[in-house]
C-alpha cells in the first residue's frame, strides 16, 4: 500500500517540471506585419487579411523583405461547400502583393497559392477569415 501512494504522490509532483521551458515553440517566427505566416524552403509568406482581399509579404527566413521581382505567385480560392476554385489575381504593390477577394459573405475561405522563387516553384494553403 505504501508503494502505491508513493508512486502516486510521485506521479503527482513532476508534472509541474514536464512542461517547464515549453512555453516558446524553437524556430517559430513572428509576423512583422500581425498576419499569419507560413514557410516554404526558400521564404516566408506572411498573409494579412483586408477589407478588400489580402496583402501577402514575401520574407526571407530574417524575416527581411524579399524583392518582389523575385518571387511570383499564382492563386486560387475556395470557399465552404463550394468545390469550384476560382482563380485570385495579384498585384505588386512595392513591398507587397495585394489581391481584391470577394468573400461573398463567407465567414472563411480557403487561398491556395502557387509560389516561385529562385526557379522553384511550392504550394501553400491559407484558411482565411476575412475582415
């Protein structure tokens, strides 16, 4: 008996240490911008929903701006319950891509880019909540 309480009373007192310094995911980057953010091997995306659409900045993994001539990016978008894309055209706009998205009252939607860089081409996936 007196083994199981302390093997309960052991069990009790370490969780406290389990999660110490867990707190911080390592790598993990903030967005210069408030957006969300997400990464290919080559850059960063970070997507900032507007009023009008979104504004998309292309970050090196500094976080330092990427020129935009270097980097293209097609997209599509799709909405819930809906299972035709519809093609998202953007515009350069000095420091940052800017697309004008209809969310045709939709409380989300789904962007599917397309991302050149370098000769490299990747794909990512945003769930945006427009404004």
């Amino acid at each position: 008996m007196k083994g199981i309480l302390l093997l309960a009373l052991s069990l009790c007192a370490s969780p406290g240490h389990a999660h110490e310094g867990h707190d911080k995911t390592p790598g993990s980057k903030s967005a210069p911008h408030g957006g969300i953010i997400q990464g290919t091997n080559d850059l960063y995306l970070e997507l900032l929903p507007t009023a009008e659409g979104v504004e998309i900045y292309p970050l090196d993994h500094d976080m330092n701006p990427v020129p935009l001539k270097n980097v293209k990016m097609k997209g599509t978008m799709t909405f819930p319950r809906k299972t035709k894309k519809e093609d998202v055209t953007f515009s350069d706009s000095g420091d940052k891509f800017l697309a004008k998205i209809d969310a045709k009252g939709a409380h989300r939607y789904t962007l599917d880019l397309s991302v050149t860089h370098d000769g490299k081409t990747e794909k990512l996936k945003f769930n945006v909540e427009p404004k």
